[in-house]
C-alpha cells in the first residue's frame, strides 16, 4: 500500500512530459539561471561525477549521483543559489521560484554543448537513466519513511451511497499529501470529481482536537464537536486512478494541499454529491 502511495507521489514529480532540455558548456564564470515547477524535478547533467552540491534554501530538494543533480522545488514563490563542485571544476546556478511546467528546465546537459556520437550518446543515455532511476529510488524511499496511517476505524462503511476513506499521509514542508480510497456500494454509477479542502475551526475554542491527530472522523464525531467555521484551502496537485466508479468498484487517489499552521487542524475533503447522498470525509491532520 504504501509502495503504491509513493509512486503516485513521484508520477507528479516525473520527467515524462519535459519541455526544455537545454545543451550548455560548463562555463565557471557565469551564473546559470534554472526554471523550475512544482511537483516536476529539474536535471543537471555535469561532464564529470560531482563531489558535492550546496544550495542556500531548505525549499528545494537535492540529491546528486554520478553527474546528475537532481532538483525539486517544495513550495512556490522561493528561489536560492546553488554550488556544484566536481573534481576538476565548480558551477554556480541561481535557482528560480517554481513558475508554469512551459518555461521550466528539465534537462540541463552540461556534459559538452555538442551533439555526441551515436555509440557515445547512447551510452551516456544509458548512464543518465541509470542516475535518474537512482535518485526516483531516493525520493520513493523517502516518502515510504515519512507517511502515517490514517486511523479511520469509527467511520462505518455505508451500503446505498458513495464512501471515502482516508488511508495515509505524508507531511513535507508545509504541504500534506493524503491517499484516500472511494467506494460505491450502490446502484448507480458515480462520477469522482477532485475534492474541495476545506478547514472546520470549531466555534467552541475550549475544544481540545489534539488527540484526535492523524484520525478520521465519523459523522457522528463531527456533530459532537459542535458548529464551526469553514475556510478554502489552496489545493497544490491531484491524481485520480479513475473518474468513473461503477456499482461495487473502489477507486484511488491522491492530493496535496497546503498545511495551515503547526498545530492539528480538522480538514473536510468535499467531493461530488452522489444523487441525495453528500460525499466528504472529516480528519484531524
């Protein structure tokens, strides 16, 4: 389960859809400027195996194998430096605040500027796929580390609508990423739609929710936590294995959103109405 949640979190960071793939000589006396998206990784390519990388913000994630440096930015509106030293060289890079996926920089190919024989490039083809795979095992690994089950064992499961169950997170930065599952034990077909976030502060400030972290809460929890006030939460990415769940079918998936503030808040995941039936999920995150 938790190996399938940490590949939909890499698809979302997947170099399948590259828009730029740049060729460049390393040059020591300039600064190289980088775009970057999020959820997407830029690649540096160096001509030599690298012996150490800085960057000047914990806002974007580095790992670099071989010749390959591989960036992810964590949250928007950020940008940084970044040092690449080889044996023989070093590099400078202003990194740009992550912007539209168009203008970002997948591929920077520093290995020499020029197109290389058809043996030699595919033999550094090769040699790169080598580096990315290492560096998607880094990133999967991590996320197997990070992510908690959600305890949802007082939400019963009904028969006649639309169900959704949360099963996992993940916390990085001030983002959350939860898998949930949707089930239809109904009789018509249902349509899933990406979920609207929303944040339930209670009314009663007394409250005390800190005990409940990381569980699910029943519809009948909700009620005995009284009224409360609803704020929109910026949703950052999505991912669905499919829109339609027919009768007796369960879909999966997955959505990152915007942490707000250090303490366990009480988040609402709206989706859809299945004809009569409203379709949410309630936990304290």
């Amino acid at each position: 389960m938790k190996i399938r949640m940490a590949l939909a979190f890499l698809a979302a960071s997947s170099v399948v859809h590259a828009q730029i793939i740049s060729h460049q000589s390393v040059n020591p006396n300039t600064v190289t400027r980088v775009a970057t998206a999020l959820n997407h990784i830029s690649l540096i390519e160096m001509p030599e195996p690298i012996t150490n990388a800085a960057m000047g913000s914990e806002d974007f994630r580095i790992e670099w194998h071989g010749n390959t440096v591989v960036l992810k930015p964590l949250r928007q509106g950020q940008s940084t430096n970044l040092f690449i030293w080889t044996e023989h060289g070093q590099s400078s890079y202003e990194i740009l605040a992550p912007a539209e996926v168009a203008t970002a920089a997948f591929v920077i190919d520093q290995t020499g500027g020029h197109p290389l024989p058809s043996k030699q490039a595919d033999a550094q083809l090769k040699v790169s796929e080598t580096e990315i795979q290492k560096a998607a095992d880094s990133l999967i690994a991590q996320t197997m580390l990070q992510s908690a089950t959600v305890n949802s064992r007082s939400v019963k499961t009904a028969k006649d609508h639309v169900n959704v169950r949360l099963s996992e997170i993940v916390r990085d930065k001030d983002a959350i990423y939860v898998r949930y599952i949707v089930s239809n034990p109904g009789q018509h077909p249902y349509r899933l739609s990406d979920p609207a976030v929303v944040t339930f502060v209670l009314s009663s400030p007394g409250m005390v929710i800190s005990a409940l972290k990381g569980t699910q809460l029943s519809t009948q929890k909700m009620t005995e936590l009284g009224t409360g006030s609803l704020t929109a939460v910026p949703v950052r990415e999505t991912r669905i294995s499919s829109r339609d769940v027919n009768p007796g079918q369960s879909v999966e998936g997955v959505l990152c959103f915007k942490q707000t503030g250090d303490k366990p808040q009480i988040y609402r995941f709206v989706f859809a109405n299945d004809l009569n039936h409203q379709v949410d999920a309630a936990a304290v995150l």
